[in-house]
C-alpha cells in the first residue's frame, strides 16, 4: 500500500467540507462561503494594519499589463512560473479554422496572439509603474492586494495556482524600505501569532530558475533580502511560508523610473500575507468549522 500522502489528505478534507471545490486541475479551487468568509476577514485584518500606516489601498485584477510585466525581469528569474494571457484578433476565415480545430481536437491555441496582459504573479508589481517619477519627501506607502496566478500545480492545498495576495508595500528611501521590511514582518508575524499561529521567521530565497538560478538563491540568502514567515500546515519538518518580507533595492525603481524626492533611485519593499495559505493554516490549526474557533481567535478575526 502507498504511505499517506498528508497534502492529498489535507487536499481531500477541505473537498469532503466543502471548503474547496475541485476544478479538475491541480491547485486551482472553488472557494466555500466559510472559507471567503476567513478570506475576506485576512483581508480585512491586514487593511486595518495599512490604515495604521497610512498606506493607499490598491484592490488589483488578476492580470497584468504586458508592458509591466517586460520591466520586472520575471521572465529572467521565473519562466517556468509565470502564465500569459492569449486572445483571438483573427477575421472570419481565422475564426472558421479556430472552431475546426476546436472540434477536432486540434492546436487552436497556435492561432491566438499575445493580449495586453499577462496573468499577475505577485500583488505589488502592479504598483510600480503607478510610482515612476518623483516621490514626495519621505516615499510612499500601499497596500495592495488581489489574484495571483503562478504555475505550480501541486497536491499540497496550500500550493495554488491561483491564489490571494495581500501586501503592504514602501517605496522611497533604502534605509526606510529596510525598516519596513523589518519591522514590517515582526508586525506581520504578530498579527498572524494572534490568530493563535505558530509562526516562525527563516531566511529563504525565491525559486529562481535554472543553473544560474541557485547562485541568485545564495545570494539573496546571503544578504538577507527575503524573510519568510513559515508554519506547519502538513508537515511539521516542511513547514509552509505564509507571509514573507522581501528587501527589492532598486530592483523596481530603476525600471520604473521612480525617484526619492532627492532625485535618487528608488528603493522597495513588501511584506506579503499569503492569505490563501492563512485560511488553509486556520483552518488546520482550529478545526474545519469556524464556529467552534476558540472566542478571542474569532473576536480578534472577525471584525
Ligand atoms: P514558496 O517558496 O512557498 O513557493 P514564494 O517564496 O515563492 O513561496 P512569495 O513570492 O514570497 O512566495 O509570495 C508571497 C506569499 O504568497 C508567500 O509567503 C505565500 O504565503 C504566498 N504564496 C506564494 N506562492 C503561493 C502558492 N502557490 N499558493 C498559495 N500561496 C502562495
Ligand atoms: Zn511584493
């Protein structure tokens, strides 16, 4: 017999709640109105941190412009991640072959064309182009949130392919993008622990593509630009990042064109709520029904 897989299982008991509904395609999921319910309420939680902070809301589509997209060097680092958004721009006879191969089984997408647009791979990309040009003295603070696409099929529930993302997120001088990210994600990492999460912070590194791509893991390991946030959900010796605070240096303020009131190159930095993995750790920690949440876990939640 096959040793338990705990992510199927895990996978299998939101399905039999009716948590999640299956879609036939690994990691992509219909949502139960209890589990939007913890969604929505994650959200909220994090708005009222970005009120504290004075940060400017930005709700965000699942798609990105093209044009952005070419500016975030994504393609470089993560080809096998990111998911483009194709359209028809044919004339009739185009649309005639399109509906045979359709029918036939054929390879309709060879005749679509590139869109405008590519799927959203993390919240905050949107906002760079949103910034370019001058800062006002001291930089800005968002937050920002939406639907992430990123191909990673997977068992494991807590790895979606589409997923919600919520960040708060500064931009302008590198010190203060360094202290946001800090200080940003031991606020995170509280608000996360008194939801009655056993979080603990590590130092990570993004899955870069490639054999270039473990130098470039070394190195943001080495300086420390991203931090992550990781409890366990089904495995207590893989623990999962549900929260993480990435130092971007000039990484978006050089392509963008952004500059402190000073005139100096931009610096950024997010601190991102997986808040997909959020409800699915809540879920596991507490229990299936969010009724029977412990009182101070729900009266801090759900407001
Ligand atoms: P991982 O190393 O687990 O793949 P990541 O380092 O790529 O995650 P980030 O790019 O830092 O993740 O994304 C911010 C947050 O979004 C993560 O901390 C995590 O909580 C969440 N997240 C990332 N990928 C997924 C996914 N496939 N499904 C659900 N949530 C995700
Ligand atoms: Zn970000």
């Amino acid at each position: 017999m096959a040793a338990p897989d705990p992510y199927r299982e895990l996978r299998d008991r939101l399905i039999d709640a009716e948590l999640l509904f299956p879609t036939g395609v690994e990691g992509l999921y219909g949502r139960s109105q209890t589990y939007q319910e913890i969604v929505a309420a994650i959200d909220r939680m994090v708005h009222r941190w970005g009120t504290e902070l004075k940060a400017t809301a930005v709700y965000l589509p699942p798609v990105l412009a093209r044009s952005t997209f070419n500016s975030t060097n994504y393609l470089q680092s993560f080809p096998d991640l990111m998911g483009s958004v194709h359209v028809f721009r044919g004339n009739d006879r185009d649309h005639a072959e399109l509906v045979r191969r359709v029918e036939t089984d054929g390879d309709w997408p060879a005749l679509l064309e590139p869109g405008e647009v590519v799927l959203s791979s993390a919240a905050c990309h949107a906002l760079y182009p949103m910034c370019s040009g001058r800062l006002p003295l001291g930089g800005r603070r968002y937050e920002v949130s939406g639907f992430c696409f990123r191909h990673e099929p997977s068992p494991d529930p807590a790895r979606m392919q589409a997923f919600n993302m919520h960040e708060v997120v500064y931009v302008g001088d590198h010190d203060v993008a360094q202290r946001h990210r800090d200080e940003g994600l031991v606020h995170g990492l509280g608000l996360l622990g008194d939801l009655g999460l056993d979080v603990t912070p590590v130092p990570a590194n993004d899955p870069f593509f490639g054999r270039l791509g473990s130098a470039l893991a070394a190195g943001q390991i080495e300086e420390e630009l991203k931090l992550e946030g990781v409890t366990p959900i089904c495995s207590e010796d893989k623990p999962t990042a549900i929260i993480s605070g990435n130092c971007h240096r000039d990484h978006f303020g050089l392509p963008f064109g952004i500059e402190t009131d000073a005139g100096e190159v931009a610096h950024s930095a997010c601190v991102a709520f997986g808040v997909d993995r959020i409800t699915v750790a809540l879920l596991v920690r507490h229990g299936l029904d969010p009724a029977e949440w412990p009182g101070p876990v729900r009266a801090g939640l759900f407001r």
